[in-house]
C-alpha cells in the first residue's frame, strides 16, 4: 500500500484532534486548562524556560487523553460487552492519564507560584 502524500497526513491528523475536540468532554476540559494556560504565559510574562515547562505538560495532558481515548475505542470495539479485561485496560490509560494530569500541576504550581506571590 502507497503511503499518502504529507499534506494528506497532516490533514488526517488535524481532523483526529478535531474529532476529539467535538466529541470528548475531558479532551474539552484539558483544552480549556491549555487555553488558559497560554494566556497566563503571556500575562505573567514567563521566562522561555517556564514557558518550555508549562508547554511540555500542557501538551503531554492532552496526548494522553488522545491515547486514552483511542484505547478504549478499541476496547469497545474489540469486546462491546462488559468484560472485566477491557475494564482493567481501560482504568491502566485512565490511570496514564491522571498521572500526567497531576504532574503537570505540580509543574504549574512550581512555576507560576514565583510569578504569582513575588
């Protein structure tokens, strides 16, 4: 099979992000906290360095989110019946998730604290 053309790949990718941004909640909310996280970089005027940080995690929440999605799309289509191992599956990406959520407050606690209380 030919490999599509790289604008071709690009558009597919853009249209998966898409797809998550309309269909699901926590992917919303982990944009918001994006979204509002690019505007305290600006208005606190972070260094490069903290800015790098805070991106790093930004991003990282939501590439988990898309794998945690995808996950359990296909749980659900290889077993669409409640079956403890897709459950035990689905609750490991769920957990990937949260440990990246948490880590990335602890980074924004980190680094916008000195921008916050100085």
């Amino acid at each position: 099979m030919r490999k599509p053309p790289v604008h071709k790949s690009f558009q597919n990718a853009f249209r998966g992000i898409f797809l998550m941004m309309k269909s699901e909640r926590n992917f919303q909310i982990e944009l918001l906290a994006f979204m509002i996280n690019l505007f305290l970089i600006f208005y606190l005027k972070l260094s490069v360095a903290d800015a790098v940080c805070v991106l790093i995690v930004s991003f990282g929440v939501l590439a988990a989110e898309i794998f945690n999605t995808s996950i359990e799309k296909i749980c659900d289509i290889i077993q669409p019946e409640f079956d403890i191992r897709i459950g035990f599956i689905k609750d490991i990406s769920a957990g990937a998730v949260l440990l990246v959520s948490i880590s990335s407050v602890i980074v924004g606690i980190l680094v916008y604290w000195k921008y916050i209380f100085s």
